[in-house]
C-alpha cells in the first residue's frame, strides 16, 4: 500500500511540473513582443501618419501597427538622430525623381554658354536728316530692312532755302579753274584739288549745301552740268541696311527731321550678361564662339570690353564682342548663343541644383548611408553653367542630392519640426545659379484630416473640385468616401485653395 502511495505521489509531481512548465513557457512568450520598446504607431496604408498609442486609422479604418526601436535602428544608424536628416527609401527616391551625384575636383579651361543679342556697331550707323523745311516729292525702294548700296537714291524733296544757296554756288564755282568734266565744264574743286582763285568762296557753298542735305554726289553734278536742282536726293552714304524709316511722299516736314537711319553691318557687335564675379575672366581679345540656334551656323567674335554699367533688374554687366559679319547672317535684335572660355581654378564641385539658397546661408542634402540625407551648410565660391564651387563643408567624393532637393529639403523640415524658410528678394534666377526655395503647401485631408502635400496630392489626381472648392486626399479610398457622401464631408471642412 505504501508504495502505491509514493508512486502516486510522484506520478502528481510530475504532472503538475509538466503544467507548471507549459504555462512558464506561453507566460513569456505572451509577454515577449511586449517588452519589446515601441516607438510609436503608424498607418498601414499611410505610414507618415504617426501616433503615440494604439487604435484605429482615421482614413482607413485598420488597425495601427506599432514600430519596434530594433527594426528603426536596423536601418536608420544612430546619427539619424542629428536635427534635419531624413530617411527616403529607394522606391520614394524614384517616384519623387531624387538623385544623387558625387562632389568632383574641377580645375583648367571651360567653356561657358551665354544668350547674346546682335547689335549694330553705333559708328557704323548712319543718321539722315534734313537741314531745312520742306516737302517729300518721291521716295525709292526705301523699305525697312531693304539692302542698299552707297550713293543710292532713296527720296527726293524740295526745300526753298537751297535755291539761293545752289544759285550762289554756280556763281562762284563758274571762274574758277578745276578739272574738266562732262562736256568740257568745269568740276567743283574739293579739298586737294581746289584751285587758288576763288576756292575759298566755292568750298563755303558747298558746305552750305552739305549743311542743307545735298550729297557731294549732287553737287558734283550741279557742278559739271551748271543748273539749278528742283529738288534735293536723299542717298545712302553706306552700303547697308534701313533700320528705320519716317518719311512718305507729300510729307511736309520740319529742319532737323530724320529721314533714315542706316547701319553697315559688315561688322556687329554682340551684347551679352554676365556676372559681376565673371567679369575679370574676360579681358580684351579673348576669343569666343557664336551658335545660330537650329542654323548650324556658327562665327568668331573677339571681347572688346565689359562696359561698366549694371542692370539693376538683373545686376549683371554687360560683356560686348565684335564679329566679321559675312552674308549679313547676323541680323540687328536677332539672339545668339554665345560660348566663352573660362579659366578656373582647382576646387570642388557640385551641380548648381543641388545648393539650396535661402538668402541667409547655403546648404546641400549629403546622402550618409543608403537612403539617408543630411543636410550641411556650405560656402560658395565661382559657379558657371550648371557647375558650382564649394569652398567649405563638403569633400572629394561625398554624395549629395542633385535632383529633387527641394522635396528633400521639405520632407526634412516636416520630420523635423521646423519652420520653411521664406527666400529673401533676388534677381530673377539665370541658367547658371541656384533657383529660390520652393515652399510645399500643407493641406487637410478632406475625409481623414490628415495633414498632407498638396502638390502631391494634385500630381496622384487625388482631388475633387465642388462648387469652385477644391479639396485633397492622401488616398484614392478618402476620395471615393468623400464623392459618396459630399454633403457630409464638405459641412465638416471649410473651403480648400481655390483650383
């Protein structure tokens, strides 16, 4: 009997062991994933929403997911921590067009590409204006932009005040010795040719007439066939081209009016903008190339100085070069692309997108470990094309955001608390510089009031336009609520930006 009892009692020992065992092991690992830290709660379907408790996702309805302290330290290091970096994963990268490229040690010759306006040289431009009061008879061929040759006759006018002059001049020209012309008269005698008697009083009427607007080519004429004009010619002084126009037949028109304005354009000056810091690259004689665009055309042009006056607008210099000119290809007003030979020293470069240029100071987004950005003031020193030197802050070899920086730029100002810097006022941005902050607009959810992007929510088509209101979503599911029900949706909302 009594050993019937002791094996019953061992029997009961370890049955009861057995149970005890099996609880211990299903108590710990109840318990488990609850001592692991949690972090916070997201958003199955919206993982930039965040809470600090569990529940119920207000656009979706599921349940939040908590976040473990081991899986963001597996793929965030700790100097994640720093204020501003920001994490982006390879699939956001690529929706959101994010690159990245390498800072690069640059140094020796470049070649710069600015836009350059043809522009007539201003001594080859040649003013024709009256010297008295009197009326157009006729013009000819004397179109704007029609081609003319020198000495060519334009227009005809009659003016009183050159009668008497013209009749003084053949009264004094007649005794005077000079070289046979037509029909054996007499020439008038011009400087170097002007014989002793009377030379004095015959070069003072023809200088009258000069004063008048009669050409030399006229009172040559008058001269050698001894007559009165009826009227006085208009003739080009230039082979050339007409800029400008401002008379017609029968006008009558008053002393000192322009009649013409035409430019030889065997040679153009072309006006280009350029930097203050540019300037002295740029010296006397440096040799540039000038592009046609969709001619392929291309010339040689020679710096002829930067003329010291600054656009206010654009607080640039304006750099001028002069070019042979043959078939006239280039034409007043007309926009070229200008290439320029740059000398730069040795330094550090990064692409001229990737600076982010509030004003203040300057910063890049440097990409620490795979999907990880932070951002880096640095300094600035020569930029040109879509290349600038950074003086301080980076190295040979770092990587930095050089597409999308802005998006980045806003993603980490949004993680981390702070506010979007507002740029100061600056010139309109040029090929060749940095471009202003862009500030991302922040919007409600229409049906789960989260806070979201409103430019991309445009971009996803993730918005419904009522009664000139438009409203955002972070999801197609928040949309499709909203279009079901609108009337309860748009009483809880007030009015969205306006489409």
């Amino acid at each position: 009997m009594k050993k019937i009892l002791i094996a019953a009692f061992v029997l009961l020992l370890m049955v009861g062991s057995y149970v005890a065992g099996r609880r211990h092991t299903s108590h710990n690992t109840a318990i488990s994933p609850s001592a692991r830290p949690i972090l916070y709660w997201v958003d199955p379907m919206h993982p930039d929403y965040k809470s600090d408790h569990a529940g119920i996702a207000p656009d979706c309805g599921m349940e939040l997911e908590p976040v473990y302290a081991e899986n963001v330290s597996a793929t965030v290091p700790a100097m994640s921590a720093m204020p501003g970096m920001v994490s982006i994963d390879a699939e956001k990268q690529q929706l959101y067009g994010i690159r990245v490229a390498a800072v690069e040690k640059s140094s020796g010759m470049e070649n710069m590409r600015v836009l350059g306006r043809v522009m007539p040289e201003d001594t080859r431009v040649y003013r024709l204006n009256s010297g008295m009061e009197g009326v157009v008879r006729e013009t000819h061929d004397d179109s704007v932009g029609q081609m003319v040759k020198k000495d060519q006759k334009l227009a005809k006018y009659y003016g009183s005040d050159a009668l008497a002059v013209a009749s003084g001049f053949l009264a004094a020209s007649a005794g005077v010795n000079g070289n046979n012309g037509k029909d054996g008269a007499r020439t008038v005698p011009f400087p170097g040719t002007v014989a002793k008697q009377g030379s004095g009083s015959v070069q003072g009427y023809a200088d009258r007439l000069r004063n008048l607007g009669m050409s030399d080519v006229q009172i040559q004429e008058m001269a050698e066939n001894r007559q009165l004009p009826d009227s006085i010619d208009v003739v080009s002084p230039v082979d050339g081209f007409i800029l400008s126009r401002t008379i017609s037949p029968g006008q009558h028109f008053e002393r000192a009016t322009e009649f013409y304005q035409i430019a030889d354009l065997t040679k153009v000056w072309i006006m280009a903008d350029i930097l203050g810091s540019e300037a002295q690259s740029f010296r006397p004689g440096t040799v540039a190339r000038v592009y046609l665009s969709g001619q392929g055309k291309s010339f040689t042009a020679r710096v002829t100085n930067v003329l010291p006056q600054v656009d206010p607008s654009t607080r640039t210099l304006k750099l001028r070069l002069e070019a042979d000119n043959p078939g006239f290809a280039l034409r007043p007003d007309m926009f070229v692309d200008v290439e320029l030979p740059v000398s730069v020293p040795a330094g550090l470069t990064i692409p001229v997108d990737s600076v982010i240029d509030s004003g203040r100071q300057q910063r890049v987004f440097v990409e620490k470990s795979k999907g990880i950005f932070e951002p880096r003031e640095v300094q600035l020193g020569w930029r040109f094309g879509d290349r600038v030197e950074i003086t301080s802050g980076l190295k040979e070899g770092d990587r930095v955001v050089s597409a999308g920086t802005f998006l980045v730029d806003s993603e980490s100002r949004l993680k981390s608390g702070q506010p979007k810097e507002q740029p100061e006022p600056k010139a309109p941005p040029r090929s060749n510089s940095p471009t202003s902050t862009v500030v991302r607009a922040q919007v409600k959810d229409a049906a789960c009031g989260m806070m979201i992007d409103a430019e991309k929510a445009k971009a996803e088509g993730h918005t419904v336009t009522r009664n000139g209101v438009t409203y955002y979503f972070c999801s197609d599911k928040c949309k499709r609520k909203f279009v079901e029900q609108p009337e309860r949706y748009v009483a809880a909302n007030a009015p969205g930006p306006r489409s």
